[in-house]
C-alpha cells in the first residue's frame, strides 16, 4: 500500500530516484495497492506544485557574495 507522499516525492526527486521508484512501483503493479484516499490527496496536493515532475534543478553558477566574502583568509 502506497502512501501520498511516495506519490508526492516524485515531484522533488531526481531523474535517478524518481526512475528508480518507478521500476520499484512497476515490479509490485500486481500487489501495489493504492487507496482512494491516498489518490484524492495526490491530486489535491499536486497541483499545489509550482513545478512539474520533468523540470530539473539549475546548478548554481556561483556561490552568494556574502558566502564568497566569509570565506576569504582574515575575514
């Protein structure tokens, strides 16, 4: 039986995990149960998400002035 969130972190995983979760998912399909409570939660909480599941994350060009500027020597 699935929860919502195993549904929901699909959204926040990377292409890794969210391929690894789901051919985990597809190897249980005949003893996967998923409850109608578990479904209408996923839907509600889903279009909550400002972004879809094949968005990727931008890497960070640089990091932040003020973390540049602490990590100089005698500062």
């Amino acid at each position: 039986m699935l929860d919502t969130n195993v549904l929901l972190n699909l959204y926040r995983s990377n292409e890794s995990t969210r391929r690894d979760t789901l051919a985990a998912l597809a190897r249980l399909r005949e003893r996967l149960w998923i409850p109608h409570q578990v479904l209408t939660e996923f839907w509600r909480n889903a279009s909550r998400r400002p972004y879809a599941i094949t968005t990727r994350p931008r890497p960070m060009r640089r990091a932040p002035r003020s973390t540049r500027r602490s990590t100089r020597p005698g500062q």
